[in-house]
C-alpha cells in the first residue's frame, strides 16, 4: 500500500487497504478466531494493558481481523479512525454512551430507524437525556430545536424508508456554531455513494449488516470519526462494555467491500428502472425515491450522492390489507425486515420495522398503512416486474 491512502481512489482502498501481512505471506485477510493474545514477557503485558505499547490484548477490543475491517472503512469513508461494533444497534448506542450523560438534549430526525427512536426514547430517556424529533428537511426546525444542553444532531440521509434528504452541509453549520456534534447514518448508501464527512459530519454510523455485507451473512455495526472521540472515547467504551465485532463477522464485512462500488451502481441502476417503472403503475398512490423527479429532494440528493441507492418505498391503495394482500402474492421478493440484500426483500415498515414505536411516532414519520418498501437486489428486472406485477393484481 502506498504510504498516502489519500491518493487512491474508492474501489482500490476497499481491496487493499487495512491488511498488514503476517509472516505467513497470506494474500486474503487471515481470521483471528482467538480470545486472547499472548505476550512477550510482563513488561510488554503492562505497557499494553496501560496503552504505552500498541497491540493486541482480548479480542473484545483488540482484534487484527477486526482491526483490519475498521482500517479499511475508515479509509473508505475519508475518516481518521473507525470502531467495529455487534450490530448497527449497538453503534448508535456506543455513540450515545460515549457523548452524552443525564441531562444532555439530542436533536434527531423524525424518519429514523424505528428502533433508533426506542433507543433514544426509552433508553437514553431512562437516564436523563432528553431527544426532540424534527423534520429530517426542515433546516430551521433543527435550529430552533437547539438548547443550551444538546450535544448531538442524529439523522439518516436517505432516511428509512422513505428516502427523505437531509441538507448535510447546512445541518453541519448549524450544529458546529452551537458546539454540537452532527452524526449521520450512512447505512443506505454507504461510501460508495455518499460521503458524509465531505458535507461537515462528525460521525458516520453503519450497519454493516446490510450494504457493507451485501449478502444477508453476518450482524455488525460500525462508527467511524476522529482519532479523539472515536479512537478513544468510542473505542474505551467497547472496551469496558463489550458489545464487540467477531472476526468471523468483521472478515465476511471485508470481502462484501471489495464489491461495494460495483453492487451499489448495480443496485442504484435498478432501483431507478424499477421507481420510473413504478410511478406508471395502477394501485400505486406514490413513490419514494429519491432518484425520481418527482421526489421533492432530488436535486439535493443529486448534489449530495453520486447513485440514488437500492431502497424505494411506495404506497398501495387499500391500507394495511392492501399492503399486506400485496406482500403475500409475491413469489419471487423475499418477506424480510432486513435490506441490503443481493435478494430483494419486502417490507411493511408499519407492522414490522416501525411497529415498537407509537401510531403518533410513525404519522409524525410519514409510515403510513399502505406503505411497503423495496431493497432492490440483483436479480434480472424483468422478473422483479413481473413480481410487483403479480402482486399488484391482488391489492
């Protein structure tokens, strides 16, 4: 590897960057399956435990697989360093517990992960911190929302699922004149289409479950930031509490990067056939992508992303038993709540994903009964077509 990351493009950092060879010579990335690691003698143990001396300690916090997996994210995404994590989940978590204590305020988009909401209303509110919703596209509601205790501003860009996009460069300004942190989810187009850090953020959150893996194999999460809050803050509390990677996990999240760019234009191409496709078909009362015209923010998404993704939400007539006729006359989609999937999957975000929050948290969220959302995979479009076609036919 050249000693400047920065001169190599997308696709070459995510095959080669982060592995450093053993003395074995292996060409593809080892695993580590292994607890622990053993030391040279008592002075290198206690250098290593006091973090004098780099190295590897417990696997709960110290892994080379692991490590090799955060190296070459953080690079892909243009940060200084990235924390690998057991689920998305328990990144956003990590998140909070290393920033916010009781009595701190966050400011969150309203078209969040329906757990997301939980997270932060039933949990962190548990322990004092406070969460206002706002409108993911109203810049002036984030603003007025601000207090003199908020610390942190959390959205996605495409929101989920709705594909709602945020004005990340305004958002950042706004939170950097109040001294607050400004984290973005980038699950849904992920490095290879956006790059959030280039628009002010100061955190980038993943589940690497979906698009990172892109085959449905593994559970993972990831933060990536700076050296100060996410090398340290971030890494000190998966050290104390364990909500760790595997290395099984973290290896099969390195081989879905070497393909990232290739499946996310493959993904993004047929997700926009299928949106046009869709906007024409009787039954649809509408369609969220952001790649359309149609959507409201298109040319900002434009602006912000070089691909539209693979996640098109859309909503049928007929409510809930509409949806649901829907999802139950398809044969070939698969009924899943998980996406980023080779396999295209089908959801009904309102019964499912969304389900544990209130009916006034979902109306606010714009998951309404008749909504269904689509993570468009890599099968040939015809079939997908024929797919919505069959199922249309029994809404």
């Amino acid at each position: 590897m050249p000693s400047n990351k920065s001169d190599l493009r997308l696709a070459t950092l995510a095959i080669r960057a982060g592995h450093v060879r053993t003395h074995e010579g292996e060409h593809a990335e080892p695993i580590f399956p292994t607890s622990s690691f053993v030391f040279q003698n008592a002075a290198q143990a206690a250098a290593r435990f006091a973090e004098v001396e780099p190295g590897n300690i417990y696997s709960r916090f110290t892994n080379p697989t692991v490590r090799c997996f955060e190296e070459r994210l953080a690079a892909m995404e243009g940060g200084e360093a990235c924390v690998g994590t057991a689920s998305g989940m328990s990144a956003i978590l990590a998140l909070c517990m290393a920033l916010l204590k009781s009595g701190d305020h966050v400011v969150c988009s309203e078209s969040v992960f329906g757990t997301t909401i939980g997270l932060l209303t039933r949990y962190m509110g548990k322990f004092g911190v406070e969460t206002t919703y706002v409108r993911l596209d109203d810049n002036e509601a984030w603003r007025r929302a601000i207090k003199p205790n908020t610390k942190l501003f959390f959205l996605e860009t495409p929101s989920n699922p709705l594909s709602a996009i945020a004005d990340m460069r305004a958002l950042a300004d706004v939170a950097h004149q109040h001294g607050i942190v400004f984290a973005v989810d980038n699950c849904f187009c992920t490095p290879a289409l956006q790059k959030p850090f280039a628009f002010g953020a100061d955190v980038i959150i993943h589940s690497a479950t979906k698009f990172l893996d892109g085959q449905g194999r593994c559970v993972g999460g990831a933060i990536v930031g700076t050296k100060q809050f996410v090398g340290k803050e971030v890494w000190n509390f998966l050290r104390t509490v364990g909500p760790t990677m595997s290395p099984f996990n973290a290896w099969v999240f390195l081989k879905g990067l070497e393909t990232l760019e290739l499946r996310m234009r493959a993904h993004s191409a047929a997700a926009l056939e299928l949106a046009t496709w869709l906007e024409r078909q009787a039954k649809i009362k509408r369609v969220h992508y952001a790649g359309l015209p149609s959507h409201p923010q298109h040319e900002l998404a434009k602006k912000q992303q070089s691909g539209f993704g693979g996640i098109i939400a859309f909503e049928v007539d007929g409510g809930r038993k509409g949806a649901w006729s829907f999802i139950d006359a398809v044969k070939l989609m698969s009924i899943t709540a998980n996406l980023g999937d080779v396999k295209t999957t089908l959801t009904h975000p309102c019964s499912t994903t969304h389900a544990r929050i209130t009916q006034e948290e979902r109306e606010r969220a714009g998951i309404v009964e008749g909504l269904l959302r689509i993570s468009v995979g890599l099968e040939d479009l015809d079939d997908l077509k024929d797919d919505v076609t069959r199922a249309l036919k029994a809404v």
